[in-house]
C-alpha cells in the first residue's frame, strides 16, 4: 500500500490530537465524538465513506457511556482516526470490523492516559499549593496553563502512536473474506452498545415509548430504502 | 462586574482544562473568575484577594452550566456576602447543576443530535449531517453558557430559585423525547448503513451477536461494558477467521 504524504500524516495527527483535547479540556464542541471525528478523518484521507462508517461504527460503542464527572470513559477521538486509517484502501466491508477492534483499543488506552492526566494536574496542584493558598491570579493561570499544555501533549502522543500503528496493521491486513465476520460481530456488538444505553437511558417513562416508537419508524426506513 | 464577561465566558470554554482530583474543576473556575473579579480589586482589595482564593476552591458541575454557579459566586462576592455561605452556595450548586447538565446535554441533546445525523447519514446527506448536527449543538451549548453567565450574575445567592423557574428544568423532558426517538431511528438505520450490500449472512450474525451482548449485559451486569464486550467478541472473530480451516 502507497504511503500517505505527509501533509496528509500531519493533517491527520493534528485532527486527532484537536479531537482528543476537545473531550474534556477544550472547547468540547463535539469534535471528540466518533462520528465527526471519523469524517473529519475519512475527508483528510479521501476516503470519505470508510471515515463515516468507522466513525458510526464507534459511535455506536459512544452512546452508550456518558462522559460524566469523575467516570472513567474512552478517548474515542485519536482511536477513531487511527481506525480511519485502516481501514482506508481496502474493501470496506472486510476491514471495517478490525479498524473498529483497533479503534476501541486505542480508545482504552485513551482512557487510561486521560486517569493519568488528572493524577499529574493533581501533582502540579501542590507543587502550586502556596500560590494558590494566596489566591494569586498568575499561579492559578500557571496551573490552568499546565493542564492544557499535558492534555494537548497526552493527546498528540497517544495521536501518534494511534495512527503509527495503524498504518503498521494496514500494511499487513490480509485482504480475505474472512474478515466479513469479524465486520459482522463488531457491527452486532456496537449496536448492542447503543440500544444498551439508551434502553438504560430511557428508563420506564414516556422516553421509552418514544424510543419505541423511532425503532419502529427506523424500521420501517431501513426496509425502505 | 460585567466588564469582565466576554473574557470570563470564553475562559469558561476550558473550565475543564486543569481538571484533577482534588480540586476538580476549581481551577478552571478561578481562571474564569478572575476578569469578572477585577472591579472588586479596586473597590475592596481585601475582599477581592479573600474572593480569589475562594474562586478556585473544590467545584465541579456540568462544565456548559459552570457559568450559573461562577456568575452567582462572583455576584454574591460583591454583594459582600459572608465568605461561608458563598462556600456554602458553591458546594449546594454542585450536584444540581452537574445532573441537569448531564441529564440535558449528555443524556439528551448529544444522543439527539447524533440520532440525526445518523438519520441524515442514512439519507443520503453525507458530511451535510454532520455539519449540521454540529452547528445546532453548538449553537444550544453556546448560547447556553451566555444565558448560565448572565444568570448567575444577574440572581446571585438567589440562583437556586432562578434555575428552578427557568427553562431549563422544562426542558428536560422535551430533549429525552427527542433524544429517544432520533436514537431509536438511528440504530436500525445504522445497522442497514453499515451493512449496506453485505450478503444475508452478515445481517444474521450482525442481529445474533447484538442479541448475545444484550443478553451479557443484561445478565451481567455492569461489570461486562459494551467497550469490553466489544473488544472480546473482535477478538473471538477474528481467532475464528483465521483458525478456520
């Protein structure tokens, strides 16, 4: 497979990393969600098909936690972009199902670096303990600033080393029919996901009857079209 | 007060920047706070030096409604209210606001603008879908966090009253609606788009193994995640297809 040039590599590590840090620090525009990260990615590459169903793929996995407080929850952004890209130049119904494996694997990882991020923002707290204890604006900027800065590192290294991986895996991906199985269980498995939690979300209430009522209606679409 | 607004409402865009432990969002506040603190720097410096510190103490709340609780604390500051009922007001808004946002934006308004851009995806509408559905939402959350501001500036130790007679409480309901329907049309959807010219065969496993993972979940409980789940069925797959002989 024709190596990417590499403005495109760059292209596609900067909107990995701006999809990372939009998680939680910054600005939290839904740039970090899996659909729009995985366009975004899929436009980059020219392969804008392969981008919009990664990205519904994992989207599918996302609806199913909330991004709430303290709760521990993947970093889909630069898993996504990563998956993007395996997927890219191959039939689409055999490498979608391992761009996505690889995607939440990343996403994991995500996770995990996000719990480590808030463990070193705790460290820089008290190494700024005096300054804060006083209330003086430029400490509180200096700790502020800080935390932006490691989370833009944390999501330009896990970047890097998302999308360095898959272009390893997408040299070495055998294109065999095989794979349509594995397309078909990460399918059933994200769709899983994504009526787990809103059959969760929706409770016992009137949000349940409507959440009855699309299914109905997106049947009725979905045999039409 | 208000000379500072502008400054403070995009400072509150990274309210989440420095987030840890101990102090969760409360760093973020103090950052935002300090422009809307400036004219208490002049008018009472003790004051203002007993404001900041307090500003960037423990607080954590849906980071789009952190606006409600920093116009409220900055306003009751100069209204000189004494310092342990603003602690006080700053710890009774952390449980209020960050389960109104999260049931509104998290649970309600992400799901329903993902719902239909899966719709509009489905619909021929490509990147158009996305576009959109990221221009709306952000749209809501912008404005949002400049009504939460003003707000919060505007009652002060009266926010709690002022949250309860807005929109926002009223609106909970109509966004869950909204959110369970476009995501209940989108999931079939998402399953005819991403299986799209595959043979029967696929859709049959594709519906067998989601109704397999319900059932884990279901029996499991929370112990078994979707992401874990996932992660083990690709796996299995993927030994499968390449055992097979």
């Amino acid at each position: 497979m024709s190596p990417l040039p590499p403005a495109v590599l760059a292209g596609l590590v900067g909107w990995s990393t701006v999809a990372g840090v939009d998680l939680v620090s910054f600005p939290q525009a839904l740039l970090s969600r899996p659909l729009v990260t995985g366009a975004g990615a899929g436009l980059l590459l020219g392969e804008p098909v392969a981008g919009l169903q990664v990205g519904l793929l994992l989207e599918l996995f996302a609806l199913d936690v909330l991004p709430v407080g303290a709760a521990r929850y993947p970093d889909y952004g630069p898993g996504v972009v990563g998956g993007v890209v395996v997927a890219s130049g191959g039939a689409l119904h055999l490498t979608l199902g391992v761009a996505g494996g690889y995607a939440l694997l990343v996403a994991v990882l995500g996770g995990w670096s996000l719990q480590a991020l808030r463990r070193v923002n705790g460290r820089v707290l008290q190494r700024y303990a005096a300054g804060l204890a006083a209330g003086d604006a430029a400490t509180i900027h200096a700790v502020q600033y800080r935390g932006l800065a490691a989370d833009i590192t944390r999501s330009l290294v896990l970047s890097v080393v998302s999308i360095g991986g898959a272009l390893w895996l997408r040299d070495r991906l055998p294109a065999t029919d095989r794979l349509a199985l594995v397309t078909a269980v990460a399918v059933g498995t994200a769709l899983a996901a994504a009526a787990g939690g809103a059959i969760r979300s929706a409770g016992r209430d009137a949000r349940l009857r409507w959440l009855a009522a699309g299914a109905g209606l997106g049947l009725l679409m979905a045999a039409l079209r | 007060m208000t000379s500072g607004f502008t400054r403070a409402y995009l400072r509150l865009l990274s309210v989440q920047g420095a987030w840890n432990f101990e102090r969760m969002t409360g760093i973020g506040m103090g950052y935002a706070a300090e422009p809307l603190l400036e004219d208490l720097k002049a008018a009472d410096p003790a004051r203002h030096a007993e404001a900041a510190v307090r500003s960037a103490e423990y607080f954590n709340s849906h980071p789009y409604l952190a606006g409600l609780a920093l116009g409220a604390l900055v306003r009751a500051e100069y209204d000189q209210v004494p310092g342990p009922q603003i602690d006080r007001l700053r710890t009774a808004l952390t449980g209020p606001l960050g389960s109104l946002g999260d049931q509104f934006f998290w649970a309600g308004l992400v799901p329903a603008v993902i719902g239909g851009a899966v719709v509009g995806l489905a619909a021929g509408y490509g990147w158009w879908a996305i576009a959109g559905a990221v221009l709306l939402y952000n749209a809501v959350r912008l404005a949002t966090g400049v009504w939460a501001l003003r707000t919060g500036l505007a009652h002060g130790m009266k926010i709690g009253a002022a949250l309860g007679a807005s929109w926002l409480p009223h609106a909970l309901p109509r966004v869950g609606h909204a959110a369970g329907l476009l995501v209940g049309i989108a999931l079939p959807l998402g399953l005819a788009v991403l299986l799209e010219g595959q043979p029967p065969r696929s859709i049959v496993i594709a519906t067998g193994t989601m109704l397999v993972a319900l059932l884990a979940g279901w029996r499991a409980g929370p112990h078994v995640t979707s992401v874990r789940f996932g992660l083990a069925a690709i796996g299995g797959a993927l030994a499968l297809a390449w055992s097979w002989p």
